[in-house]
C-alpha cells in the first residue's frame, strides 16, 4: 500500500470510528450521565481501570443469567462474564441458595467456620498440584502472598516475569515495568521465548527464586503458552532450585486442573482466582505442602497471612456449590470444548471471507485480534491497527452484544447456542459493513 492509500485507510478507519462512536453516545444518554455523576466522587469516574473507556463507560444496571441491561434499558447478551469470573452466569440460583444460606448464619463469625475447610478440600481436589491452599479476596493478593513464599523458602531476592504478563493490579507487565508494581526484583523475558530465559538463568540462577507465568497470557490478548516453552520452565527451575509459580487465576477453568494438568506440568505454587469464589471476590495460592507449611501458625517463625475476609462465609458458600454442582469437571470439559467451536467458527468465518482478523485463545477464553498471523508474545502485536478492535466493539455493542473493548471475551455456563449464532451473525455484518477499512490476509 502506497503512503497515500495508507493515509486514506487511516482517514477513513478515523471516520468510520468517530461515527460509531457518535452513535454510541446518541444511544446512551442515561450511562452518559452516570459517568457525569461518576467524575463528582472518583478520578475519570472510576474505580477499576479496565472498565473506562471513551467517550463514557455503559453504566450497568443488572444482569440475569447471560444477559445484562444498562442504564439506557438496552439488553446486551453477555460475552465478558466479568472478564472471565463469572462463570456462572448473573443470579444463578444455585449460588443464591448457597449464599441465602450463608446469611442465615451470620456473615462476620470471628473465627474457623464451617465450610472453609470444604472449599479447601475441593480446591485440593480439583488441582493435585494443590497440597495445601490458603484463601485471599483476589488474584492480586493470591500473587503477592505466593511471590512472598517462594522468596522466603529459597532465600532468594529475584523473580523472573514476562512482558505482557499481569499477576493483578501491582504485578503488571503489559508494557515492561509498571510505576503502580511492587518493589521486587522483577527479571522481565519474553513469553514463549525459552532463550531469553535461559539468558536470565545463566546470568542471576542461584539469585531466582521463582518464575511466575501465565500459562496463557489473558491480558494481553489470550497469547497461548506453547506446551515445550512451559515444559522448558519446569526443567529450568528444576536445574537451577527455583520455583515454578503458575498463575491460573484466569486458566484454571480451562480443565478440570487447570491448564498444568492440561499440559501434565507439576507447578510448585499456582494462583487462583476468579471463578473459584462462586463469584463472590476470591482468590488462592497453594501448591507443595512443604512451601506452604511456612503458613502454618503452629510453627515458629511462621510467616503471617492476614486479611479479615479470607475465610468469608458468602465466598466459602458460593465456591463450595459452584465447584461440586455446577462447574463440575464435566462442565469445564463441555464448555471450553464450545468454546474451541465458536472460536473455530468464528475463525473460519474470516477465512472465508478473505480477512486477516482472528480470535486467539483456548477454549471458553478468547480475543479478538486484527491479525490472521501466529502471536507469540506481546511483541507480534507491534505495529497492528488496534482501532480496529476499537471498531468491532462498538459494532457489537450496537448490535446488543456485551464484550470487553480489547477484544477479550469469555463463555459463560448460560451462555446458549443461540448467543453464539447472534455473536456470528453480528461478526459477519461487522464485515459486510466495514470490508473497505479490513486487511486482506
């Protein structure tokens, strides 16, 4: 393409998202208010970042099963699932049953409960590498406690980390080092990129105490850990005495063990988070007994983990029924399986039509990028055209579908056959409507 026809492209990719972004607003009046209201009480009328965007956040106002209705009174069909926590859908009865019970009880009990001890025991179930688990209020915090371990087991100050990873809100590497991160001694590499690690090894090996890693990074648009690269981890760690730390608080859902029992990967700590809570805020970290035992109160010296609402019963009730009765080891197979076929649709729909756009991801987690090439890190998506993503959010959202501005989406339990064939025939409109401003593959 000619600088000219570039700037014409890029004119009218402009154009196209200035209307869409036009309409967007027309068609919101009452969200657009909520922000103005917003903007009186919170900096940019926010309180977590990924869910501002431009000109003005959809206010949300309640959601049922896979359906959600802003403040305009529109229903979107819902394809974010609380970027990927709510598996369960909006209000699933199983989990108000469990929660309505929990209240019964009291919530604040001061003490060991009832039913901790069974989310633990499921948790352990679920994830063999899991020994022993501990409870937090996020993945954040699940990370924090788990780098906190590994240093403090190996006596060792450094932790290798990928660019494009994110661990929770001050464990973010979407662009290198982050001014909001913790102080530690962070060694950044490339994902999928086993020589840079060595690098790092060769250089500072008796100094790791740990790699954390994603198995598939989420954040940075469903970039896919290829098995050798996470297998090349383990034997790395192995060699040199470090600690393997998978952060699954996304992935987990991908298997009935996650994504290591997947890959048939032992980690020695993993995060956990998310779903796992019934939807409620949560998040774990376990892993081998003998790491996890420097929690253990009864020991001397024992390294303290506090947090008034780690065991909370709301949390505890909804975990125990979301994990035996719904989102059993069968249903995680069933939906990520769905997932595998829509993304193929989905896929298959650009192909045919001669577009270089394509979701990536693993089963029921996925995004949208505008590329039809191999992503292996952060890296490859240099250069690409991102207004794009830009362009088939609004489009989406226009046609009552719900997804993240990104290009990141999730399947929920509720989410039916019928969603998926809306989803599919919005996409395709997406591409008869804007073909001139689409690469070609």
């Amino acid at each position: 393409m000619t600088n000219s026809a570039k700037k014409t492209h890029s004119a009218g990719l402009s154009g196209a998202l200035a209307e869409a972004a036009e309409r967007y607003s027309n068609a919101n009046p009452n969200s657009a208010a909520q922000f103005s209201k917003a903007l009186a009480a919170m900096p940019g009328g926010n309180t977590r970042s990924v869910l501002y965007y431009s000109p003005f956040p959809l206010a949300i106002a309640r959601g049922e099963a896979a359906r959600l209705w802003d403040a305009d009174g529109h229903e979107y069909r819902d394809f974010i699932a609380e970027f990927s926590a709510g598996v369960y859908g909006h209000s699933n009865p199983v989990i108000r049953r469990a929660i309505d019970t929990a209240l019964d009880g009291g919530i604040n009990l001061s003490g060991h409960n009832l039913i901790e001890t069974e989310l633990a025991a499921t948790v352990c179930d679920r994830f063999p590498t899991v020994e022993r688990v501990r409870f937090t209020n996020s993945g954040t915090e699940s990370n924090l406690l788990l780098l906190a371990a590994a240093k403090a087991y190996t006596k060792r100050p450094k932790i290798v980390v990928f660019n494009g990873g994110y661990h929770g809100g001050v464990l973010s590497f979407g662009s290198g080092q982050n001014p909001v991160n913790v102080p530690h001694e962070f060694l950044l590499a490339t994902y999928n990129d086993i020589a840079s690690v060595e690098a790092l090894f060769n250089r500072h090996g008796r100094e790791i105490a740990a790699i954390l890693v994603e198995p598939m990074q989420g954040a940075s648009g469903c970039i896919v850990g290829q098995p050798e690269f996470l297998r090349a981890l383990r034997d790395l760690c192995t060699r040199f005495g470090a600690l393997l730390a998978f952060d699954e608080v996304m992935t987990s859902r991908l298997a009935p063990g996650g994504m290591q029992a997947l890959l048939d990967i032992k980690a020695d700590l993993t995060s956990l988070g998310k779903y796992i809570g019934g939807g409620m805020s949560f998040g774990a970290f376990g892993g081998r007994e003998d790491i996890m035992a420097q929690f253990d109160p009864r020991k001397h010296r024992a390294l303290a983990h506090a947090g008034t609402f780690n065991n909370n019963v709301l949390t505890m009730s909804a975990g125990v029924a979301g994990l035996r009765e719904l989102y059993t080891p069968q249903a995680a197979v069933e939906l990520n399986q769905r997932g595998e076929r829509f993304r193929d649709a989905l896929n298959q729909q650009f192909a045919a039509s001669g577009v270089a756009m394509r979701f990536f991801g693993l089963g029921s987690l996925m995004n949208f990028q505008p590329t039809d090439k191999e992503i292996r890190s952060v890296d490859d998506l240099a250069g690409m055209e991102h207004r794009l993503k830009d362009l088939f959010f609004f489009h989406m959202i226009e046609n009552s579908v719900y997804m993240a501005r990104r290009g990141y989406m999730t399947l929920s339990l509720p989410v039916t056959e019928q969603d998926m064939a809306h989803f599919e025939s919005v996409s395709a409109r997406f591409i008869e409507r804007y073909r001139r401003l689409l690469p070609a593959s």
